[in-house]
C-alpha cells in the first residue's frame, strides 16, 4: 500500500531580465550590482500578471516599487559571490537577498513609550 505520494516538482519560469542595482557607498565609491534575490523576479512576475503581460509598465511598476521601498526604509544588501565569476570577473559580488528595517516610530513625548520595530515586510508587503 502506497502512501499516496505524488512527483511534484516546482518550475521556475527563467527571468527575461537581468536586474541589477546602482548604489554609492559611504566612500562615495559607485558599484552596480546584479540581484539574484528571488523576490525581483516575483515582484515582475506579479506585476507582469496585473498588468495582462505588458512587460514594460511591469518594470516600470518595479522600477517604482523598489525605489520606493529603497528610500523609505534603512536597506542593507545581503551579498554573496558565484563560483562561475570569482576568478574572473573584476567584482564577482551579487545582492543575494534585501534586508528591509523600517524606520523606527517617533516618541509621541510620553516619557516611558520606547520606540518599537515592526516585522520586516518583503516588497509586496507579506512577511518574509
């Protein structure tokens, strides 16, 4: 007797895209920096569906969304290299993954109120 078990494997439909980001860091140094985080591309893919496949006012809804998100909230890069460029490319680091604080809440003037942060929200406002 079986126990039912079924071959169910997930595909992911391959980016059309390659996304990347432009940032200055605190050296006034500029880098770009290509981004394999997995919620870039549902991001797209979500927008791709509410706009009935028009792929440019997705990226452009993308484009919005995380620029939106990027100065609104204290934004740290996870980051990581890939074999496939570490010995060859000039700056083998990709952004693997955001970490998203949001701004912590003014003290209205009570004297005992401590400021409190709330869960982290990935960029279509779920928890991670």
């Amino acid at each position: 007797m079986g126990l039912g078990c079924q071959d169910r494997r997930l595909t992911n439909d391959k980016l059309p895209f390659s996304f990347s980001c432009k940032f200055e860091d605190a050296a006034g140094r500029q880098s770009e920096l290509q981004v394999l985080d997995g919620e870039a591309g549902a991001l797209y893919w979500n927008y791709l569906r509410s706009t009935n496949g028009d792929e440019s006012m997705a990226l452009a809804k993308v484009r919005q969304n995380c620029f939106d998100e990027f100065t609104k909230q204290e934004l740290h890069f996870i980051i990581g290299t890939t074999q496939q460029f570490h010995a060859v490319a000039p700056n083998p680091w990709v952004i693997v993954g955001l970490l998203r604080i949001p701004p912590e809440p003014r003290n209205s003037g009570c004297c005992d109120e401590k400021p409190r942060r709330g869960p982290l929200r990935s960029c279509d406002g779920h928890l991670p």
